[in-house]
C-alpha cells in the first residue's frame, strides 16, 4: 500500500465517520435507557402461570436486579 493510498482510506474513513456521528447520540440513549432504566421483554415460557403467561409483554426494572 503506498502513501497516497493511505491518505485515500483515512479520507474515507472519515467520511464514514461524519456520516455515522449524528446516529451516535440516539443509540447512546437507547443504552442507557436499557441498561439503567429497564428492558422490555416477552414472556417466552410458562414458568411464571398464572400471573404471567406466554407472549406477555412486560418491563423489567434494571436497578432492582443490580
């Protein structure tokens, strides 16, 4: 690979980059939101019956599980 190539693939790189930079802060946000705050999931199994039963939608608060 010579010089100039490099400079070529560092141009495009940062390209990329620039046009991924405004999607950074919503995935950031979702993250938190998921991993602070609480995840929504479905209830794959009936383990839970009778309070809870198969395709149940629930949200589940992270803090409490540490």
């Amino acid at each position: 690979m010579a010089l100039s190539d490099l400079g070529e693939t560092a141009m495009k790189n940062l390209q990329i980059f620039r046009k991924l930079l405004p999607a950074l802060p919503p995935v950031l946000g979702v993250l938190f939101i998921h991993t602070a705050l609480g995840a929504a999931y479905i209830v794959p199994s009936a383990s839970m019956q009778p309070t809870l039963k198969i395709g149940d939608e629930i949200i589940v608060s992270a803090p409490s599980y540490g």
